[in-house]
C-alpha cells in the first residue's frame, strides 16, 4: 500500500509550433484540459499500476475543484480529498510537436495543504508502507510528513520538483530522492553528475535516483548503484512522465522488493507513456508495462556504475 500526499492540478495544454518567444504571439495547435498535479498523477499512476494508494490533497471549490473530483472518484482515490474554499490549482502548458514541454503552476487550494492537515489524516496514511513526496504544496507539509513516516518506520521518497524552497533537512528523514538533471543543479550547484549526486549523498540524502529522460536513470546510495537505460520510443508528450516514474519506481519496488527490476519497470511505465498525449491520460495499467518487458525481454537493460 502506497501514500501520496501532495498536489492537484488541472492541466490546460496549448500545443504549438515550438515554445513561444518572448514579445511573440502565436497560434495553439490544439488545445485540451486534462486532470494533472504532481502528487495526482503519482497517486493516479500507482492505482493504474495495481496498488492500493491512499492520496492526501486539497480540491477547490470552483469548477475546476468538481473536475478533479470527478477524476478521482472515476479512479477510486476520493476519499482523502480535503475540500477547501479557493480555487482549485491548475497548469499552463506548453507542449511542442516534437513533445518538449514547459509548465507554469498555481498553486491555488494546493496551498491550503497543512502539517495539521497531514496530522489529522496520519492514522489512515501510516497503514501504507512506502510515501510519495513532491515539491508542488508547502514545503513545512512535506517536512512534516516525512518525519512522521520515518519515526513510523516507512520508506519515503521525495520528488524535488519543483526544486526551489527546499530545506536539505528533509534529506535525514528521506529514503531516496528522485531528482531530474536540472533538479539536480538547482540542489547542489553541480553540474558534474558525479560530483552532484555525491554531494546529495554527503547532504544526508541515504539513496539518489536521477531521472534522466531518454538518457536512463542512474541510482547510487545504502541500496546500490545502478544504471538503468531508456527504451526508445516515439516521443509525443513527455508531460508526467517523471510523475510515473516515480509511481511506478514505488509500485514495482513494494511488488518486487528490488531495486534493479524497481527501475526497469518504471523506465518501461515511463517510455510508454510519453507515447501517448496527456499527464494521467498517459499513464499505463500494469499488464501494459508487463506485455511492453516482455516483448522486449529486458535484454537492453545493463546492471552497471560506468556512467558514474
């Protein structure tokens, strides 16, 4: 059982030529709403992915907040939902043809997620075993949840995403922190992969597992070091894909109890869907990610510390 406590969003997604200029204007290609937010597409993704999730956030109280709820209950995650009087939180994206993107948040009743919100829900929140993290509700929040999952003996892993307010004195109470490259600079002001990663590791943080899209993944700490190569695909949207990474880390980690195959099937999760449009819409079942191994027989797949 899995517990994710973080944000909703709903994602308004402008594809275009290319990213827009500043002092330009230019016309959308298309343009489409879609149920997003870091910690929704986590919780949403582990569910898809065959586990048991228990999601903390908060929803507004406007149309949008009715849109998110609505999702939720179509995919059996509503009942931690904490209504709240604001708006609810939404994304402006931009996504390219050849499937770049870049994201500006409001926070809206994300903002409203508190350590006492965390506290009050904790007793249902500590049957799980393994919690999920992001950066997109108050920092406090997530120190506050760390902490208590780790004084209860959980596994918690953080998403430093977006990477700014961050304390490093979450680091002690994190089992594995998942940055992407730029995530990784903005946290140590390295741009070595080597050197950065190390000065997480010296920063308290116990494990790091770099996302680094089409590139793979690397993973160095208490559990091993491991380098993890991409599947080549047809990029279309890589919109979430780090959000389902990370679930599907988590997902396959609770399911086989091994980081190795832990990281394989959340490239895999990942690969498929920046095949397909959307945050959530992208997100692929289990059977999916099993019949995608499979017909690939894991054969590209190194067990390696080379790039390090």
């Amino acid at each position: 059982m899995i517990a994710v406590i973080g944000s909703n969003n709903v994602d308004l997604v402008l594809t275009v030529d290319h990213f827009t200029n500043p002092g330009e204007t230019q016309s959308c290609i298309s343009f489409e709403r879609f149920s997003g937010g870091k910690g929704a597409n986590q919780a949403i993704a582990c569910k898809k992915l065959g586990a048991t999730v228990r999601f903390l956030t908060c929803v507004g109280d406007d149309e949008n907040g009715q849109f998110i709820l609505q999702n939720f209950s179509e995919n059996g995650i509503a009942e931690f939902a904490v209504k709240v009087r604001s708006p609810n939180g939404f994304a402006m994206i931009e996504v390219t043809k050849t499937g770049e993107n870049r994201i500006i948040i409001y926070a809206g009743a994300n903002g409203f997620l508190t350590p006492e919100t965390v506290r009050e829900n904790a007793p249902d929140l500590l049957e799980t075993s393994v919690l999920l993290l992001q950066n997109e509700i108050p920092f406090q929040t997530s120190f506050e949840a760390a902490k208590l999952f780790k004084a209860n003996g959980k596994m918690v892993i953080f998403d430093p995403a977006p990477a700014h307010g961050i304390d490093s004195s979450i680091f002690k109470f994190v089992d594995i922190i998942t940055p992407n490259e730029s995530e990784l600079i903005a946290l140590t002001q390295i741009s070595s992969v080597r050197e950065a990663i190390d000065r997480l590791l010296k920063s308290g943080c116990k494990n790091v597992l770099l996302k680094m899209g089409e590139k793979g993944c690397i993973f160095k700490g208490e559990y091993g070091e491991f380098y993890v190569e991409s599947f080549k695909v047809n990029a279309v949207d890589t919109t979430a894909a780090g959000d389902i990474f990370n679930a599907a880390f988590a997902v396959g980690f609770c399911r086989f109890g091994d980081i190795y195959r832990a990281l394989v099937f959340a490239s895999a999760s990942a690969a498929i869907s920046v095949t397909r449009k959307g945050a959530q819409s992208s997100i692929p079942f289990y059977e999916e990610v099993a019949g995608f191994l499979n017909a690939r027989g894991g054969n590209n797949f190194t067990k390696t510390d080379e790039i390090l």
